[in-house]
C-alpha cells in the first residue's frame, strides 16, 4: 500500500479526497497538511469526520515528507504548489496538483491567474490530467495538473467532436453553471446565503482563468488555434457542473450517427456515459460520483449541435479526477476508490 499526504487539509477539495481514498485498497492517508491549522484535529472543522480522522493536521517540512510518503496530492489556492512540487521533483514522490498551477504556459498563467507562474522545468514534466483522453501520458508521468472543473466538463465533450473533425472550431459557444462548492470554502457576497438561494449569476464573463486552458487543450486535436466564447453561472446548489456546448457542425450528421460516434471514441472509458437519443445529462444524475455524463442533440435545419456535460465539481471536476490520475500512474485499476453509484435524490 501507499502512503499519501494531501496539502491544503481543511478546502473542499481535500476533504473529498479524504471521502473517496477512505475506499481505497492501494493508498492511504498518514499525512494531512494545513499551514493555518497545524496542531488541531480535522473534526474540530468537519465534525462529520469524528472517529474517522483522528490524527492531528501538520505543518509542511518538505523534507520529512519526502522521506515518508509515495503520492502527494496538493488540494491548495492557486500560486501554492508551484513554489511546493519543486522540491518532489528529482524524487519518487508523485505529485497530483488540484490547483491551476501547471495547466498553461508562463505568459498565460501570469495573465490569466495574476501571479508568478511555476518554473519552465517543471511546466515541462507536468502532464495534464483529463483522465479519459490523456491516459497514456498519464501512466508515465511523475507530475500530473489535475485539470479545472469546466475544462474536465467542456473538453470531455469537445475533444472527441473536435478530433473527429466533426464540428467547425470557430463559434464555439459554451454556457456553464456550478453549484456555490465551486467557489471553495471562503466567504464573499457572491455566496453569501442571501445572495446565492433563489438567484442565478453569470460571472467572470470573458475573463475566466479556465478560458485558455480549454483552448489549449481543445487546440492539440486540431490545425487551428481554437477560441471559444464561454459563460460562467453560479446557480443555488452546493454541488455540480454543467456545460451546455453549441457549435456549427462541419460534417453532415444525425444525433443518432454522433452519439454513436460518441460511444464509439469513449469505448472502455468506465466514468464516460454517453446517453441514449432524447436524453440529456442532469447535475443530480452524477452527484457524488466520477462520472460525466453527456447528451447531445444535432439540429439538421441549421446543421449545428448542442451537446451538454455534467459532471460532479467536487469529484470528477478535483477530487476523483486526481485519484483516477494516480491509479494510472500506478498501473491498478482504473476504477479503484471510485465505483461510487452517483447519490440520488
């Protein structure tokens, strides 16, 4: 078995990764780390987590840990890992970053995320972790960049169009909605409970940080540079992500030849559901669970398609995604500590 530590011990992102690794035959936790509340128990924060967790929270020496553990799993704010995974590197520690720290290049994160960004060396060792679509750099890598939430949601459904030359690249329009959890645990207006129930708020309209890192990756599967026009809601619910795609078709289709197209490019793929004609994907058919589920629609009259993805944020969107990331890396299967039936109601 391998021994874990997981920084940033007390976000949402940690503590669903503790939910999950909980099941795991292959991993366990023995260390987690939180500068801001080292020496306290984690249930004094999460009381759901009494008698489940009892080892206190540590201060980070890198050092130690290097010496202590096998997988590290870096669940911080964005400018956190990239000054952190350089000290793993030229060891057999493998790094699993939730953060955006090594999603794109120099110029982009400084631009988009507004801090200093990781160093070129290790830009250059990290592999991006969309699980389902990179697996077999994923199987070779030492550091993984966990992909984003929307990214994992839009591209899951994007990638196979785009590769397939099935859609044109240009006009590609994506409506997005997350629950408040997508937010993190800190407070602000925007999730404030009398701002958030009973309202739906489109934010960060052009500047989301998580705009170029699906043109990057949708751009790998094509000729073109591609550029999306992409729209971010906060609607009232704690968990869950959904992307709603349109885009101009290049291919003359029918929604019955494009699911089958669908099928046919996830084949083997265990946490990718393509749904039957007429059915489309909901934030509560997947809550809790790694999968994305994605429907889609070809409107003949204008010869273009609406394809939605749903996925859980918290899960296939941070937590999940990296867990599927390590047991690539480690040769197990690939469902391990993750064959949960998504929670419904």
């Amino acid at each position: 078995m391998k021994k874990a530590a997981i920084i940033g011990g007390t976000g949402y992102g940690a503590i669903e990764l503790i939910r999950l690794l909980q099941s795991h035959k292959e991993i366990e936790i023995t260390k987690i780390i939180s500068q801001s509340q080292a020496g306290e128990e984690l249930a004094a924060t999460y009381p759901h987590l009494t008698n489940i967790i009892t080892e206190e929270m540590v201060s980070l020496n890198t050092e130690e840990l290097e010496k202590e553990i096998d997988i590290l799993f870096l669940a911080t704010p964005a400018g956190v890992a990239k000054d952190i995974i350089p000290s793993f590197q030229d060891t057999a520690v493998q790094c699993i970053d939730l953060s955006g720290d090594f999603r794109l290049n120099q110029e982009e994160y400084s631009k988009w995320y507004g801090k200093e960004p990781a160093s070129a060396v290790v830009l250059e060792k990290a592999v991006f972790g969309l699980s389902d679509i990179f697996t077999e750099e994923i199987k070779s890598a030492s550091i993984i960049s966990n992909p984003g939430c929307f990214p994992t949601a839009a591209l899951s459904a994007l990638i196979p169009l785009i590769d397939g030359g099935k859609i044109q690249t240009e006009g590609i329009r994506i409506d997005a909605k997350t629950g408040i959890s997508g937010a993190g645990k800190g407070l602000s207006e925007k999730t404030h409970f009398s701002s958030a129930n009973e309202n739906v708020v489109p934010y960060k309209i052009g500047q989301h940080q998580h705009i170029p890192e699906i043109e990057r990756y949708a751009s790998k599967f094509t000729d073109k540079d591609v550029k999306i026009s992409f729209t971010t809601h906060l609607i009232p619910m704690t968990r869950g992500l959904l992307c709603t795609i349109y885009a101009d078709m290049k291919t003359q289709e029918t929604t019955a030849s494009i699911l089958e197209y669908l099928q046919e490019y996830y084949q083997g793929k265990s946490f990718i559901r393509v749904l039957p004609e007429g059915h489309f994907p909901t934030t509560k058919g997947v809550t809790g669970s790694n999968y994305c589920d994605i429907g889609a629609y070809v409107d003949e009259r204008t010869n273009s398609i609406v394809i939605a993805s749903a996925i859980d944020n918290l899960v296939k969107g941070a937590a999940g995604q990296a867990i599927h990331n390590a047991n690539l890396m480690n040769g197990w299967e690939e469902t391990m500590g993750l064959e949960f039936i998504p929670v419904f109601p």
